[in-house]
C-alpha cells in the first residue's frame, strides 16, 4: 500500500472535518425569521424563536422607522420604505424592542434555548 | 360661568380668535374653551394688520416622493411663494420639524435653499426626521442649532413676546410619547425664572404638547411639567407640528395648536389603523397642506392665528 504523505493526510482529515462541522451547523441553524413593518406596526408584534435566528424587519410603510432594543443591545439606521434590518438573536432571553421615531411601536421576541 | 372675560383685562378665551380659510374662508371664535364657527368670510379679512406677525412652517418633509405628494419641495416652494404675496411681510418664521424626510444633506441643501427664498429669519425646532444622520443630530445641531442648548432648545424675544423653541423628539421611551427630558426641562424653569407674568409666551416644539391621541404616540410624556412653569403667565401660544393637520385647544391661559404640513396630509386621530401618509385626491391636497399666521396686537394679550392652506385664494 502506498503510503500518504503526513500533510496530505491532515489535509484529508482537515476537509473531513471541515465537511462535519458544515453539515451539523447547516442542521442547526434555525429557519430565519421575517418582520413586517406597516401601518405603524411590527408583525408579528410578539413571536418565539430559537436561539441563533436571524430575524430582519423590513419596512412596507411611506414612512421611515427604526428597530430599537429596549436594552440597547442594536439600533437600526432608519428604515426608508422597502429596507430591511437584520439581526442574529443568539442569547436566549426576552428581546424587547421598539421604533425609536414612534416609540408607540412595540414588539418582543422570546428566543428559547 | 363666564366666557374668559376678567377684570382688569380682556380674557384670553373670550378675545382669541382663529380664523380657517378654506376657499372662501371660516371664521372661528373661541368662546369658554369651545371653538364655533362664527360664519364665512371674505377676502376682507385678508386685510393687513398693524401687529407684529410671525409665520408658522412645519413638516416639510423635503426627500419625500411617495404617492401621497411625489413632490413635497413643489409644495413647500408654493407655501413660500405665498409667504412672499402676503400683504404684511411677518417678521420671521417658525419652522416646527421635520424639515427633512430622512435628514439628507441634499434634503437639508434643499430646504435650505426654498425656504431662504422666503428672505427672512427662521428659528428651527427638530422634527424626528431630522434626526437620523449617522451621528443622531449632529448634521440638524451644525446647521440649525447654532446658540442652542443640549439638543437643540433655546429662547428668544421680539417685540415684548417671549419665544421658546423645545426638542421632544430625543431620546424616545419604548412605549411613550414625545420626551423632553429631565436636562431641558431644568432649563425651562431657569429660562422661565425672573419673567413678568405679563410677558405673552409662545412655545414651540415638533410634537403636540397636549395628549392629541396616545394611541398613536401624538403628545409628550413630560409636557405636565412643563406646563405647570408656564401656568403663572397670562398669554401662552403653545405651536406644534407632526400630525399635520389643524387642531386647537384652550386650557385657561394657555391655546394649544397645530399646524398643516406643507408635504402631505395624514388622517384623523383614530380615523385610520395607523397615521403616516394620506393619499387624497390631487385637487383636494393643497387644501390639506397649508402655513400659520400669528399676530400680536400691541396692547391686547392674544395672539391672533390664521391658517392658511396653499388651495387659499
């Protein structure tokens, strides 16, 4: 049997790895998540997801908006209409946010383990 | 219970009137708090008068292009234009907000330039608009804020009228109204401190100073407190902007009100699932879209509003 040279094994073993680590994170990642902005509300207003999705607003209204956490963990530049803002939740917990030009605006999003 | 009248001098409800063109024009009167329509007027009450006058611009919104007015610059050049034809040049103007839509420099370069056509002073408050360059601000507070205080608050005094320009648009409260703040509103107290109660005031700020409708964010969280420094004056004209449409009200001395937009009109309170932008038909717009007019009369303590929308003949 021919024997493989030490750095082309590693490399094998490294693309192996490489191919595992792919695959189980592609498993993992949860399904992304969209937001709606119109009439001055986001929908859903409140939602569930699992740690690690991203979720992005995206705004239908004719009047700029922006995403705001309350614990001032992200803030989006104003969203003109048809922008869209993203943002991987990855620490589970309770995220409550709001439009910081019309602060009436309010969601949360519970993202679980 | 009487109409306003007071010894001693004319009654701020019984004597305030504000009068509403459209087309023809409707004259209104204030009496005991309650606004009623004292009949139609003519073109005589275009009239010049010998007061000192100022004149009120707001929510110009220059950037916005969307169906409800795709050209908010072409109104707002109208607007100025009728400033110019006025038979009584005012002595400056106010803007109340949201000059811009999305705080662009060519949306401010715009603004800047239709406006000063108008070649009068112009005191600035912010609008939300306004705030939504990269460093919160600082683009308004560079070219607008230039002897302000913090985000933008200052006073000033002509012709024997105190005027104080507030900022209740910073610093918003998930779930709240417009916000003025704790630093501000030591300053208005301080600002305030030392002044005849006879001296008329007039406050302005972006966002209604009175609870227009919470359910859409339109009033200010701490305008309480402001309001209770400015309880001992006899005259105060509070004018605000953002709902652009008209709306007044009288609470003792005080006569709150709002003024059109010159970009485009948005609906009633509660009349729609949500404010913003209200498309109407093209003949109708320029009767929703407008300026205010104030005159101080020597020697009587109210002032005198006129709304004007750009349809007046």
């Amino acid at each position: 049997m021919m024997p493989i040279s030490l750095p082309r094994r590693f490399s094998m073993v490294a693309a192996i790895l490489l191919l595992f680590v792919a695959s189980t994170a592609r498993a993992a990642a949860p399904q992304p998540v969209t937001i709606r902005i119109d009439n001055f509300t986001f929908a859903p207003a409140e939602l569930s997801v699992p740690a690690g999705t991203t979720v992005t607003w995206v705004n239908g209204d004719d009047i700029p908006h922006t995403v705001v956490a309350v614990d001032k963990s992200f803030r989006s530049k104003a969203l003109d209409t048809g922008d869209g803002y993203s943002q991987t939740l990855s620490m589970p917990g309770t995220v409550d946010y709001f439009c910081g030009l019309h602060p009436h605006m309010t969601g949360r999003i519970t993202v679980t383990p | 219970m009487n109409d306003g009248e007071q010894p001693g001098g004319i009654g701020r409800r019984g004597a305030l009137h504000c009068m509403v063109w459209a087309g023809t024009g409707v004259l209104w009167g204030l009496s005991g708090g309650v606004p009623r329509s004292l009949g139609l007027v003519g073109e005589a009450m275009a009239a010049p008068t010998s007061g000192f006058t100022f004149l009120q611009i707001s929510d110009s919104h220059v950037g916005f292009d969307k169906p409800a007015n795709p050209n908010a610059l072409g109104t707002l050049q109208e607007a100025v234009a009728r400033i110019g034809a006025l038979p009584q040049k005012p002595d400056f103007l106010i803007h109340t907000g949201d000059i811009s839509h999305l705080s662009k420099p060519k949306e401010f370069d715009d603004a800047d330039q239709v406006i000063g056509g108008a070649g009068l002073p112009v005191h600035y408050v912010p609008g939300e608009h306004d705030l939504l360059d990269d460093g919160t601000g600082q683009a308004y507070r560079d070219r607008y804020g230039r002897g302000s205080q913090g985000a933008g608050w200052y006073s000033f005094d002509a012709a024997g009228v105190h005027f104080i320009g507030l900022v209740n648009v910073v610093d918003l409260k998930a779930g709240g109204l417009g916000n003025l703040g704790h630093e501000q509103l030591e300053w208005l107290e301080d600002d305030l401190r030392g002044k005849s109660s006879s001296t008329p005031i007039v406050v302005f700020a972006h966002i209604p100073l009175w609870t227009v409708y919470a359910d859409w964010g339109w009033g200010t969280e701490d305008a309480a407190q402001a309001l209770s420094y400015l309880k001992r004056f006899g005259s105060v004209t509070v004018l605000n902007g953002h709902i652009h449409q008209l709306m007044q009200k009288v609470e003792g001395d005080v006569v709150f009100h709002t003024a059109m937009s010159t970009a485009f009109p948005q609906p009633a309170p509660g009349s729609a699932p949500s404010p913003g932008p209200m498309t109407v038909p093209a003949d109708r717009l320029r009767s929703l879209l407008g300026t205010t007019r104030v005159t101080v009369l020597p020697g009587t303590k109210p002032l005198a509003i006129v709304d004007t929308p750009l349809s007046a003949s």
